[in-house]
C-alpha cells in the first residue's frame, strides 16, 4: 500500500502545482482583459464583442481538440470566463462614461 500512497501523494503533488499555475494564468489574463475593458470604456466601445468570442471558441476548441481535451469542456471554460470578462467591462463602462 505505501507505493501506492506515495504515488498517489506525487500525482496529487503535480495537480497541486498545475492548479497553482493556472490560477496565475488566469490572473494575468484578467489583468490584460482589465485594460481592454479600460481601454472599451474610455472609447465607447461595447463591452461584448460576438464575433471575437466566436472566432476564439472555434480557435479554443481546435486547440482542445490538439490536446486531447474535450472541446465541449474547452467551450463551457471560456464562456464562463467570458461571462466574467463582460462583468467587469460592463462595470468599468460605467465607471467611466
């Protein structure tokens, strides 16, 4: 049983740091979508983009595709992360008008 507890505490060990690793992916993306949301409010612009959110699911999905990820779940990740970006855009419209 200790192999495979000690296994079992290495893999878990690398999920633990892949978990950490995509927390500051995401950060630095929120960060770079912060100043595009800055950069939409001080021009007017509107803090959706459809057609842009298309391209990249079909971009996303191809890559999920590549990496043997499930492109359904590649697709539901970047709509909810979306829908988050469109949050705080909407907000910092509104901050300034």
């Amino acid at each position: 049983m200790t192999d495979a507890q000690d296994e079992l505490r290495e893999l878990r060990g690398s999920i633990d740091n892949i978990d950490a690793a995509l927390i500051f992916v995401l950060a630095e993306r929120f960060r770079r979508t912060k100043q595009v949301g800055l950069l939409k409010a001080r021009h007017g612009m509107p803090a959706s983009d459809p057609a842009r959110e298309e391209q990249q699911i079909a971009r996303l999905r191809r890559l999920a595709v590549e990496a043997d990820l499930d492109p359904e779940f590649a697709e539901k990740w970047f709509n909810f992360v979306v829908a988050e970006v469109i949050r705080h855009h909407t907000a910092a419209a509104e901050q300034h008008p």
